[in-house]
C-alpha cells in the first residue's frame, strides 16, 4: 500500500475476540484508515447511511454469520446502494454454498479470518488496483473444484418480471429509487410533489411487501428489474 494515501476501510464483525484480531493487524496495513466498526450487517448500513461520498469506505471486511442480518444479505443490499465499495468476505467457513451465496451478493474476495495482515493488505490492493478477487488458497481451490463439476448454466440467474401491479409511474419511481435519489430529486425529474412521490413509494412498499429501501434495492438487484 502506498504510504501517501489513505484508503478508508471498514470491519462488519460481530464477535469481540475477532474485532480485537483484526484491530491488531491494522498497524501493518500502511495507507489505510479503519473508518468505522460495525457489529452487524444493520450496524453497517446504518453507519454507511448519510456518509459524505469522501468518507465511504473502500473496501468493507464482512463477516458472514451475524445475528439480524447476516453478511450475504448485509452485502446484496451495500452492493445495490453503494456499488463503489468492495466488499471482502473475511470469514471461518470455507463451505460450498456461502462462497457462491457471497460471489453472487457482490463479494470481490473471499478470506479466511486468520490470515495475517500481509494478505490483507494485498487483498486491498488487488480489488482497488486490479478489480481482481482474492481469495485463500484453500477457498480458490475449492472454488475451482466446484466450477469444474458445475453444468454450464448452474451459475445463469433467470431474470424475473416486475410484479403487474407495479404501475408505469410507480416503475419510473422504483427505478430512480434503486438509483440512490431521495423523494424530492425524484419529483423534480418527474415533474411531481414530493408527497406525490412518498405516495408512491408508500405503495411500492405495500405491493412489495417490504418496509425500506434496503428491501427494495435488494430485490431489484436480485430479480435483475433494471439492468
């Protein structure tokens, strides 16, 4: 990492021992700047909510099982609303379905918790400089191993409909939506009141069957409505 920049960096870890690890390694990991410190995927996105663009984090090290939100859900949803940030998972379990589960959230890399802080430090700049995915060893090999034995479109999600009840209007609304504009950009678009467009989404919601946006953003992206 170079000396001269400072690259922000966030944990989403919810046992205190594994916090404490982590903090250890931080001295080695010259340029980078732990910006924040979640203990779940909620903690996460609450502390991401409202953060000035010069202060989102980089690269987030996730952890996968967590109580509320675990860190595939925690990702599938940053991923939809900040597709800028890298997220690695930093994890004990090496199991077939949480690597592909994380890949498919919008996971860069793939980490085993006790990896020293040279690896770290490496896995940063491999996603920043790169765009590359690091991974241990032991996940990569196994990784291969299951794509080797995968038919060729296990991996093809199938894109799906936006529900009918969805109106035109309402489609316009969700999409701007997924695209991070609050209610009042969005009626300045549209030519529309601001309570015109909570209205909206209010209905967005109740069709849905959701309660937040985070809901929202994470159907969209998993249902692939708007490419």
């Amino acid at each position: 990492m170079g000396k001269d920049t400072l690259i922000n960096i966030a944990l989403v870890e919810d046992n205190p021992i594994n916090r404490s690890t982590f903090m250890n390694k931080m001295p080695l990991l010259y340029g980078c700047n732990l910006l924040f410190v979640a203990q779940n995927g909620y903690d996460c996105l609450e502390q991401l909510k409202g953060l000035p663009v010069q202060k989102i984090p980089k690269v987030i090290f996730m952890d996968l099982e967590m109580p509320q939100l675990n860190g595939i859900q925690t990702i599938s949803m940053a991923h939809a609303l900040y597709p800028e940030i890298c997220f690695i998972v930093l994890t004990v379990f090496d199991d077939d379905d949480k690597i592909f589960e994380a890949i498919k959230s919008g996971a860069s890399g793939y980490l085993l918790k006790h990896e020293p802080a040279t690896v770290l430090a490496d896995a940063i700049a491999n996603v920043l400089e790169f765009g590359g995915a690091p991974m241990s060893p032991a996940i990569a090999r196994k990784a291969l191993n299951l794509l080797s034995k995968a038919p060729l479109d296990s991996g093809l999600e199938k894109e799906t409909s936006i529900p009918v009840s969805i109106t035109q209007r309402e489609q316009q609304i969700l999409q701007h939506t997924i695209n991070g504009w609050d209610a009042k950009r969005i009626a300045g678009v549209l030519d529309l009141s601001v309570l015109t467009v909570r209205k909206h989404i209010a209905n967005i919601y109740a069709k849905l069957h959701v309660k937040s946006k985070a809901e929202v953003i994470s159907i969209a992206h998993k249902e692939k409505w708007f490419k």
